[in-house]
C-alpha cells in the first residue's frame, strides 16, 4: 500500500487496518488493542513477547491497569516525571486489556506515552493502539516510513511528507524505550533503553 495521510492513517487505525507512524524512539505498528493478534501474525512472531499499550496521555491508559491507591501514587509519580516520553511501565493489567496484548501473561500489560507530535496526533484519535516495533521478528528495526511501506505493503504507512512538516515531530532516536515492571513493592528493569532508570531508587 502506498503511503497515506495523517487523515487516511486514521480512519484505518479506526477501522481495526494495521498502521505504521514515528514515534520518538522507533516506528511503530499499531491496531486497536482487540485486534492484535494481527501484529503478531504480520511481524511473523511468537506470543512470548507482549506488545505495548501506547496512549495519547497517561489518562487514557490507566483505566488499562488496576492496583491499590498506594501503588497508583508510586506509578504516578514515575509517570509524570518521564512521559511522554521513552520508558514503558509494565504494570498489573486491568480487565480492559485483551489477552492477545500478552498471550503468555495476560496479568500485565506495558503502557506508554510517546514525545512525538505525530503519535500523540493520531492516538488522540484512534484511543490507545496496540503496538511494536516496525519489523519482521528477529530482524533489524525499519528506520524509515518507505522503508516500513516496502517490508509491510498491507500496512497503512503515513506518508513521509507528514512527518517533516507537523512541528515536534522531530526525527526518532533510534533506541528502543526503557522498560520498567512493577513486582508489587518495587521496579524491575526488564531493558534499559532511551532512559536510564535506577530501579533501587525508583528514578
């Protein structure tokens, strides 16, 4: 499929179509959470590792996982001090979340909030998207939206032209988001990536 618009790319997301768009660390592909059993076919991967809950702001997301008030403070406060940006929390999942999210352990689930003008555009839009990185599994990280419309030519690919001319949609880092999980007294660092998190202090 060619590439689209940010309005086309929408109304596909909407539709229940897998899309792909930048984000501040490495293009995503994306589908409503209920559909996404679709990424892990597409990609040509095994259910052993989750996908991430990506959400225009953190308000969005937390009706996706449940806990005490004592641990929604904690996750609060990590969460305001790093997102929007590249740290995903892994947190006890509420029962809003579709077992094909995490096939092996439906219990969790991984929610973040991208910093990228383009992503928070389209998931203001479409609610929280099911997503991963924008490869087959076991290969490298497509880097490029024509890339990605090559590799996937079933994805809805947004047009590149979007892409440099909507401010704060700078280019993306290349690293992988930090991923922290809460064991229910403390974090764990499951892959330390963009940001550098002190699990022993919690910063």
């Amino acid at each position: 499929m060619a590439q689209v618009s940010l309005t086309t790319l929408i109304a596909d997301a909407r539709s229940g179509r897998l899309v792909s768009f930048p984000t501040d660390t490495v293009p995503a592909l994306a589908v409503l959470p209920d559909r996404a059993d679709q990424l892990f076919i597409t990609k040509q991967r095994d259910g052993s590792k989750p996908l991430i809950l990506m959400g225009a702001t953190l308000e969005t997301l937390w009706d996706y996982v449940m806990g005490s008030e004592q641990e929604r403070r904690i996750w609060q406060q990590v969460a305001t001090r790093y997102l929007p940006g590249a740290l995903t929390l892994v947190l006890p999942a509420s029962s809003l979340v579709p077992r094909v999210m995490n096939p092996q352990d439906p219990s969790t689930i991984g929610v973040r909030v991208p910093d990228h003008a383009i992503a928070q555009a389209i998931l203001q839009e479409t609610g929280p998207l099911a997503t991963t990185s924008a490869n087959l599994s076991s290969q490298p990280t497509l880097r490029t939206m024509a890339e990605i419309a090559a590799q996937f030519p079933d994805v809805s690919t947004l047009s590149s032209l979007e892409t440099e001319t909507v401010p704060g949609s700078e280019a993306a880092s290349g690293i992988p988001s930090t991923v922290i999980q809460w064991s229910g007294e403390s974090w764990k660092v499951l892959r330390q990536g963009a940001i550098l998190f002190d699990a022993a202090v919690g910063v």
